[in-house]
C-alpha cells in the first residue's frame, strides 16, 4: 500500500514539475528599477562591480599560463573578466540582469 502511493506522489509531482515549469520561462521580464534601486546601484555596486574587474582581470592575467595549459583559457576570461565587466558597464542602472533594455526611447516631438 506505502509503495503505490509513494509511486502515486512521485508521480504526481513529476507531473506538476513538468507542467508548471514552462511558466516562469513564459512570462517576459520588464526591469523598471525604482528610484532607489538605482541609487543603490550607481552608489555601491558598480564600485564593487569595477573592483570585481579590476581583481578579476589581473587574477586571469596570473593564472593564463596554467589556464592555456589547461585548454580553458576562454572560459577563464569569460568567468574571470568579462561576466564583471559585462555586470559594470553594460547593465541598465538598477537592473538586475546584464546586458541592454529592448525598447528604446522615445522623444516625444513637440
């Protein structure tokens, strides 16, 4: 009797699993930071975000040898350098995802 309505339950959230997963990836993201979130970011995580670089960019320029030896120089930079770098400057101000907004600006003709 425990082994059918164990194998009832795992099935039953297998199939809530597979079903309800879809929904997160479904809706699509709009990032309109408050006032807040902006000062918050402009004021404390890009510094820490262009130290992270900074570090990071000096801490592949040491391991680069025993990265190019390892065949994972690319990966390296990308983790290293370049994932901080994307975060610091290509980012809109209070976002919490890299990388630029969709729509564009526009200026209202008067």
């Amino acid at each position: 009797m425990t082994q059918k309505l164990s194998r009832t339950l795992i099935a039953a959230v297998a199939a809530c699993l597979l079903a309800f997963s879809s929904i997160g990836h479904a809706r699509a993201i709009d990032e309109s930071p408050s006032a807040l979130a902006m000062t918050g970011d402009a004021l404390f995580a890009r510094p820490v975000l262009f130290a992270t670089t900074l570090v990071g960019g000096a801490v592949y320029l040491v391991s680069l040898p025993f990265s190019l030896l390892g065949g994972n120089a690319d990966e390296a930079g990308e983790t290293l350098f370049l994932g901080p770098a994307r975060a610091t400057f290509v980012r809109c101000l209070g976002c919490a995802r890299s990388g630029r907004k969709d729509e564009q600006a526009s200026y209202a003709s008067n």
